[in-house]
C-alpha cells in the first residue's frame, strides 16, 4: 500500500534562512526514522547551501515541539533510525551528533520532553512559547537521555539544578528554563515565529563565513564533529547498550503504550 501520508519534516526557505518543521502532530512531532531522515537531511542541505545562513527548527501545532522519541512505535518494534550508516551516524532525529557550521535556532512551539529537549539543546538559541516546557523523562520509562541529554543539560544549566531535573524528569517551565540561561527569550505563542525569524535575519545580515567560524570555535566542531563530545558519546554507547538489554528497558515502552505504571524490576 502506497503511503500518501504528509511528510514527516517540512523544509521552507526564506531568503537565507531554512525553516524545518515536524509534522507529526498526531503523534505530538515525536521522532521516527521518517523524521530522523527529514531532519538530518534537511541539515545536510543547510550545510552545504552556501545561501542558507541559518536554520530554524519548530515544530507543528500549538501543543507539541516534540515529544521526544516514538515510544508507541518503539513498543511496536520498529526502529526509530535509517538503515543508512552515514544517516545513523547523525545521531537521534538525525541531529543531536550532527553538528553544522550554520546557526540552528529552536522555536518551542510546545513542550520539549526527552530526545525533543535533546533538539533544543543541540541547537545554539531557543525561542520559547509561554507554556512550553523542557524535559528529561527517560527515567520514568526505563530509559535514559542517551541523545545527549545526560551531559548537555549539565553544560547548560547549573549542575545541581540539571540533575535535579534530570533524576525526577520533572518538567522545566519556559520562565525558569530562561531564568537560568536555557532559553533565550520566552514570547507569545504568536509572536514565536516572527522572534525566532527576526532573530535569523539579523543574524544572516552579518558577514556568513565570518558567523560560521565563531560557532565552530565556540563549541570546537572539526570534520563535522565536537571534539569534546567524544568521550561523552563513547560513554553513552556502553551505557545504552547495557541498559538496552535489561527487563526495565522493555517494560518502560510497553507501560507507556498500555497506559499503565510500569512494574520496575531493576534488573
């Protein structure tokens, strides 16, 4: 059967500017192979496109930027990333490990919970709507923040302040969030748009290489990667793997699919 189905990432350009949308409202913008493809291919292009200055990601509706990964579809068996190597090396939702010279900017439209948090802190400025919120989940599913999340959020937060967030997976409001220098600016869910655009354009107004440069030396991006990354990602891998195979892993997705509190076996 033919999937007539809309695409799972909208890409817009304005002038020099690139708009990615995530178009799975239905399933609250969470990420699947289909937008891990959308995503990072949209990147490639960015990167690649000496026109496009800087990029915008948001999401579509007014509740969801992203729900993070596809739990429901995870519960089904199906796997959240591409076939293709060279796509999985991007990192979930073809992102978090996929490190452009372009400037990324985040309009939460919603909130931001697990790998969808992971976009925001990949990205190098968050425009937050009022209600939107910030998370790291994982732990009350039987999984942990392995896009990122584990080590980001406590190089952009305060560290105590990260792991309280991290270890209840409580959700962040937009107002603390920019209180200590998650977010940049918290708007109107109207005016989300037009600040992160006007945000772009001003940034595009400069002179491009010359943007390009301060964000690689900002955060030490070399052949496409953050050299300082590296250690935290050879971690993450051990530790995905080992908990990956144990019971509690398993039950997390299935509880979460079947509406109910998971019976947690730690083991």
């Amino acid at each position: 059967m033919t999937d007539t189905a809309a695409p799972a990432v909208l890409s817009e350009r304005r002038g020099h500017i690139l708009i990615m949308t995530i178009n799975r409202p239905e399933a609250r913008n969470a990420v699947n192979a289909a937008v891990h493809v959308g995503i990072g291919t949209a990147l490639e292009e960015a990167e690649n496109d000496p026109e496009i200055r800087v990029v915008v990601i948001t999401g579509a509706g007014e509740k969801s930027f992203c729900a993070g990964a596809d739990l429901v579809a995870l519960s089904r068996g199906e796997h959240l990333a591409p076939k293709d190597p060279a796509q999985q090396a991007w990192g979930f939702a073809g992102m978090v490990s996929h490190p452009i010279s372009k400037p990324i900017i985040a309009a939460v439209n919603g909130f931001a919970f697990g790998g969808g948090c992971e976009i925001a802190l990949m990205s190098d400025i968050i425009v937050a709507a009022e209600h939107a919120q910030f998370g790291l989940p994982e732990v009350k599913v039987g999984l942990f923040a392995a896009a990122g999340g584990a080590f980001r959020l406590a190089q952009q937060l305060p560290r105590k302040l990260a792991m309280e967030y991290m270890l209840t997976g409580d959700p962040i409001p937009a107002a603390r969030a920019a209180e200590y220098g998650l977010v940049n600016h918290v708007v109107s869910l109207a005016d989300l748009l037009p600040t992160a655009l006007a945000l772009a354009e001003k940034i595009a107004g400069n002179a491009p290489l010359s943007v390009q440069v301060s964000k690689r030396v900002a955060l030490g991006i070399q052949d496409g990667r953050i050299a300082s990354d590296a250690a935290y990602w050879e971690h993450n891998t051990i530790e995905r793997s080992a908990l990956m195979r144990s019971e509690d892993a398993r039950e997390g997705p299935l509880a979460f699919a079947q509406k109910r509190k998971p019976e947690w076996k730690a083991r």
